[in-house]
C-alpha cells in the first residue's frame, strides 16, 4: 500500500504556529467542559470507569441517529470521528481498480484515501461559474462500469454551499441506474443557516458526520456512519480491525449532549458563525476589487476566487512569511485561483486579521 500524504494536513501542522491570524481550520468555535456543562446540565459521574466501554449507551446513542435519520438502529454506525467514518466506507466497498468519482474542488482525503486503496480516480467539477452547484450532466459522463461510489460533501467543503435533497436525488438517481453508492460527508450540514434535509432515505446514498465542525466535541473524537443495512454491517465488520470500541467518555458526553443540548450546542454555533460570516461578507463586499466569493449557505468556511495568476500556494505562502496570516491555498482543494477562509475565531480578531490580510492582497495580487 503506497500511504498518501494529506496535504492540507501538512499544510495546516507545519504551519499554524507560525501565523498570529489564524484563518483556515474548519472546526467549530472553542468550546470548554464548563460550557458544555451549563448547557447540557450534565456532570460527568466520578465513578465512570476508563477502563470500560458500556454498550448501553451505544445502542441508546444509536436510537438517538436512528429517530434522527428515520431509519434502524442496525443503519447506523458509531464511529471514532468522521475521518473514521468515511474510512471504513471506502475500505467496506471498494477493491483495487474500482473507480471513484469525487467532486472538486474538495477536501483532500476524500480522494487520497480511495487512491491509497488503490481505487482509481476521477473528478468531477463544480465550478465557481455555476456557483458550485452539482450539474447532473457533467456527472453522468464520468460514470462507467468500473464506477463504484460517488463522493460529495453537504455543506460542500470548501465553499460551504448547501445542495437540497431533491437535486442530489437527480444525481442519486443516475448513480442507482449504475448501480452506483454515493457517499455524502454531512459534516458541515448542520451548521446550515436554513432549513436544510439530510440526503439520507435516497436507496442508495450513505452519509457520514461527526460531533466536530459544529457542536464543538471534537476533542471526543466520535462520529457516525448511516448507510443501508448491508454496507452498515461491512463497516461494523471492518471497525472490529480500526478502533472497535469508542471511548466510555466520549459515548457519554455526545449522549447526554445530544439528549439534552443538542439544539443549544447548535444554536450557540450558528450565533457566532451568523455574526462572523457577516463580517466576512462585508470585507468581500468592500474589497470586490481583489476578491469575490459564492456566498456560503452557513457554516464559518468559504472558498474566495483572486483576481491574480499567482499560484495559490506561492499567494498563501507569501501571506504567511510576510503578514502573519494562515488560509489554504485553492491547490489543496484541486482548484486554483482560489483560497479557503474559516472565521472560526474571536471577532475582534477575525476583524483585524481580515485588515491585514487587505494589506497583503493588495500588494500582492
């Protein structure tokens, strides 16, 4: 097995600490234990014991998904994290040669880890000129008989545009014609400013999400897989080979958070996400000049187009070494001419950190 490298890994680890505005995580808002506290009233017992796993509050975390997804407890996954996640739906369907199609721009592992699988790749374009919207005849093209799965995010990663459910059938639905799975990563769908569905109930999408990018317990390490019942049991299967048993810790917190503060933990995220997208809108708006953007559907990421030639990794790197600012080059995402920007942090921060990235734009665009 050739063992890719993730690039906005590398990206992001060799680099963060270098950057005073740090403007290119995807995860939610810093969140303590005494805020989870107050929101969910839940203390963790002193008694819990660390070296046990209940399975009883994975069978009730999993009735949780399953009223949620309207489905069966035995269609859900529980899962140490949405990378986990997607993993054990790669390596559950996919032998050597398949092929895969996997929507860009796009966020890396979703098709370095098929390829590292050895699955064979082909892309499929959603382009800043159509808003980043899913075109059903563009897609159908790319489908073969070697084709095996489909990869799409919802709220895509990296512009943050959210694709309702009866225009991802239409791509369902060419994909089932095929026999054909499409894997959906939700893991930003929550965080949604507008009503919003899950695609899951189509015949033949799986989903995947995590507590991360939204409800702030990403420190838990826990997330989920809900897919047909046959692909549910190949990633239960494969998970006895990965982490068969998720944390006591972790169960129980993402249990009594999601029992008793799911939509606080949510509304906490979308408050600040609201507030800081704004002032990102508005520095879009002010500075049309240098950059524009397909306004996202929610979340705290967007995906801004330059008005400059300059390679997307030799712009961000400059503004690193010479402006102290951190965000992701477009070439991460298999798409130039473009960076990704989070507003995950303090506003005042995001406020002055947006000022200077201004200053290095201007002189380097």
């Amino acid at each position: 097995m050739n063992i890719c490298d993730i690039d906005i890994f590398d990206w992001l680890v060799h680099n963060h600490k270098k950057a005073q505005y740090i403007m290119a995580f995807s995860n939610s808002f810093d969140f303590s234990y005494d805020e989870y506290q107050k929101i969910t009233n839940f203390n963790l017992p002193s008694d819990v014991l660390l070296n046990y796993n209940n399975s009883t509050y994975a069978e009730h975390l999993k009735q949780v998904f399953a009223d949620y997804y309207k489905c069966k407890n035995e269609n859900v996954v529980l899962t140490c994290g949405g990378t986990e996640s997607n993993f054990l739906v790669f390596q559950s369907l996919l032998s050597k040669d398949d092929e895969v199609i996997v929507e860009q721009p796009g966020y890396g592992p979703l098709w370095l880890t098929p390829k590292m699988l050895g699955a064979r790749i082909s892309f499929f374009t959603r382009s800043f000129e159509q808003q980043f919207k899913l075109d059903a005849s563009v897609f159908e093209n790319l489908l073969t008989k070697k084709t095996k799965l489909v990869v799409l995010t919802n709220l895509h990663n990296p512009s943050g545009i959210y694709v309702k459910k009866e225009e991802m059938k239409e791509i369902a639905d060419i994909a089932q014609d095929h026999g054909v799975f499409i894997l959906i990563d939700e893991i930003f769908l929550d965080g949604c400013f507008h009503t919003f569905e899950s695609s899951y109930g189509l015949p033949n999408v799986i989903v995947t999400s995590s507590v991360t990018k939204i409800y702030g317990l990403g420190g838990l390490r826990f997330g989920w897989i809900v897919a047909p019942k046959n692909i549910a049991l190949k990633c239960n299967k494969l998970k006895s080979h990965t982490n068969s048993l998720i944390s006591e810790v972790s169960l129980l917190m993402v249990l009594q958070g999601f029992m008793k503060g799911k939509e606080a933990l949510r509304n906490r995220f979308i408050t600040s996400a609201k507030t800081n997208m704004a002032i990102v809108d508005k520095w879009i708006q002010q500075n049309n000049h240098l950059v524009e953007y397909v306004k996202p559907s929610g979340g705290i990421i967007c995906f801004p187009k330059y008005k400059s030639s300059i390679s997307s990794r030799d712009l961000c790197q400059q503004l690193l070494n010479e402006y102290n600012v951190l965000v992701n080059p477009g070439q991460l995402f298999n798409y130039e001419g473009h960076f990704r920007l989070s507003c995950n942090i303090d506003e005042d921060l995001l406020k002055e950190g947006l000022t200077i990235l201004r200053d290095g734009l201007e002189v380097l665009l």
